[in-house]
C-alpha cells in the first residue's frame, strides 16, 4: 500500500513486552516501568521502482535492529 501510495512508513519496535504480558497471561503479570521499551524508526520512503518485498524487508531490518538479541528471529538455514 505504501509503495503505492507513495507515502512513508515508520517502524516502531517495542521490546520486552513478553515481560509485561506472557503468552500464557491473561492480565498483565507486572508493571512495564523499566521493562518495556519502544523506539520510533526514521521514516523508510518507498523509492521509483521498490517493490512491496524491498519495502518489507527495510522495515524489518529497521524493527529487528533495535530488538535485545534474546528476542531477535533465529536465523534458519538455507
């Protein structure tokens, strides 16, 4: 949609939050202060000839990076 439109993306990260709220929880098991983090990316402009994959894969390069390693994707083999 945004290639299309011709208009920017920004990415938010928020990590930790499996501290807060587990899978498994219901509620919220604890208070976030301290835990829970969000940072808000630089905007990503869908440039003259980018596909939506080019476009994705910049987004998530972008949320993956401010991720803590115990929370990154497992690289899987190719």
């Amino acid at each position: 949609m945004a290639v299309k439109a011709k208009v920017p993306i920004v990415p938010l990260t928020i990590s930790n939050a499996h501290a807060v709220m587990p899978g498994y929880a219901l509620f919220p098991v604890q208070n976030g202060a301290g835990k829970l983090a969000l940072h808000v990316h630089p905007a990503i402009y869908p440039e003259e000839g980018m596909t939506d994959v080019d476009l994705s894969e910049q987004v998530r390069k972008a949320i993956i990076s401010k991720l803590p390693n115990d929370q990154k994707p497992i690289k899987m083999s190719e």
